[in-house]
C-alpha cells in the first residue's frame, strides 16, 4: 500500500485534486483514521477466497484496505463523480472493479451466484449513509443470497438497536425481526471526529451472519405479528396483541397457551418467546 486514503492530509488532497466535496443528500462522511478501516476490512474478510461487495466506496478508505486483503473487491457507487475518483485513488490494485448502479436497484441474489459459482465466498462491507442503512440491509436480509457476512459501519442509535437486547429501551420490533434472520456481532465503535465531514453522532460496526431459517415458519407473518406487539411500547403485551388479533379473549388465550404473562411488556420477550407465541397462535389455526 502506497499512502493510506483514510487520513486528514490525503482525504484533503484528493477532494482538493478532484475539485469534490461530501454530498449531503448521498450521506457522505469520509473516514480519516486508517485504524478504524483496517478493522473493517479485515472484519470483513471470512476465508483466503473472498469477493467483497462494497456499498458506497467514496473515495476509497475502505475500498483500499479490502483490496489488500479480500481476492477480488466488487464496488457498488451511486454517485457519477466517483468513479474516475477511484481509478486514480486505487491505481496500484488490479483487484478492484466500479459499479456506478444504486446497490438498491441490482439483483443481489444474480450478483452473488455469479462468484459463488467460481467457489468465492462472497461477504458486504460498507459505511453505510445514516439516511438509508435499514433499507440496505433488508434489501440483504431478504435477498435469499448466499452471503458469508455482513460487517457495516453505521449511526450507533441504530446499530444499537439491531444488536439490543431483551428488556433494553433499544430493544423493539427491528431487534426481533433482525436477530430472527442473524446472528448480530458488535465489531468496534467509531467516534463522530474520524470523519470528514464530522457527523453529528457516533457510529457503530456491526457484523451480520444468517441463522439458519425455521422450515414452517411464514415470516412476513411473524414479522407482523412482532410489529403489532410493540406498536404501543408503554402497553401490555396483551393490549397489544388484542388489537392485532381482534379479540381480547382469543388474545388471552393464546399468551396463556404460550405461557407468556398477559400483563408484560414486548420488551421483555425474548426472540424464542415470540416465535412459540406466534407457533401457538398456527397449531390454534
């Protein structure tokens, strides 16, 4: 490696080479501390044959060190200016590729099985915009993809919540939902003065692996039935769910079935008491 990207002096020198600035509406924050990228990146990587794909490169702190130490580095850049950016900022790799495509918009699942035919393990690494980091990582979750890891940087407030736990005021629906489809690993915390510009929060790197998915289970289904017990948090669990089963009784009946007390909070339910609620409420059907 040349020069590291992820300092004050040569972020300053490439935006000032490149006539660039952050853009607000991308959510761009450049990071400025090579130790923190050095730690994703090799997070990130699982096996000595792994393709990453990288969410929003910027100019590429990240991208540099994942070259460094994955097989092949798969970028995807939403912005037009970036680009070229990068063909000079990583001219030493021949490792690297651009996608100028919104990762919102590809088929991730066609993108996956094209490396995973080769034998590659593919992982996802990212810092991730604070704007739209939980449309990214369902439109991951729900991809069905072959995907080894996901290791992302991201608003802590967030990441607290995908990682919380039970009977924490993180914890909600999206901790449920999230802890249903991985298992969630904290990787390190960033503070707001290693980017440039400084954001006004912390953020969080998080790491995301799949669990192994319940057979019989309909999860947009339980993932509803989730949601509807924490729509009121302060309510009872039975206040809750009555609403969402449309009748108090046969709400009563199922939290007793399931041994859940009808006067707790959802909060205070852990992910295995939820998914014997909801097996409950199928034997019932």
């Amino acid at each position: 490696m040349k020069k590291p990207i992820a300092t004050p002096s040569r972020t300053k020198e490439i935006l000032e080479t490149h006539d660039l600035f952050a853009k607000k509406n991308y959510g761009q924050n450049f990071l400025t501390e090579p130790s923190v990228v050095e730690k994703i990146a090799r997070s990130a990587i699982v096996s000595d044959h792994c393709v990453v794909f990288e969410i929003g490169p910027g100019i590429g702190a990240l991208t540099q060190y994942l070259c460094e130490y994955a097989k092949e580095v798969v970028c995807f850049e939403i912005d037009e200016r970036l680009p070229h950016v990068l063909a000079d900022t990583l001219s030493e790799y021949t490792n690297v590729s651009v996608v100028l495509q919104d990762f919102l918009t590809i088929d991730l699942r066609e993108w996956v099985n094209r490396y995973r035919e080769k034998g590659m393990d593919v992982v996802i690494a990212a810092n991730l915009p604070y704007y739209i980091t939980t449309p990214i990582l369902f439109k991951i979750f729900e991809s069905n993809a072959d995907i080894a890891a996901i290791t992302v940087m991201m608003q802590k407030e967030v990441a607290d919540r995908f990682h919380a736990k039970v009977n924490t005021k993180e914890y909600n629906a999206l901790s449920i939902i999230t802890q249903y489809r991985c298992d969630v690993r904290a990787v390190m915390k960033v503070p707001k003065n290693v980017f440039h510009p400084k954001p006004n929060v912390d953020s969080a790197v998080l790491q995301f692996t799949f669990r192994k998915h319940y057979a019989n289970l309909k999860e947009e289904s339980f993932f509803a039935m989730v949601k509807a017990c924490f729509k009121q948090r302060r309510k009872t669990i039975l206040n809750n769910f009555q609403e969402y089963c449309s009748d108090k009784e046969t709400a009563k009946a199922y939290l007793e079935k399931a041994d859940i007390d009808a006067k707790r909070r959802a909060e205070s339910l852990t992910l295995d008491e939820f998914l014997h609620l909801y097996e409950v409420m199928q034997d019932d059907r």
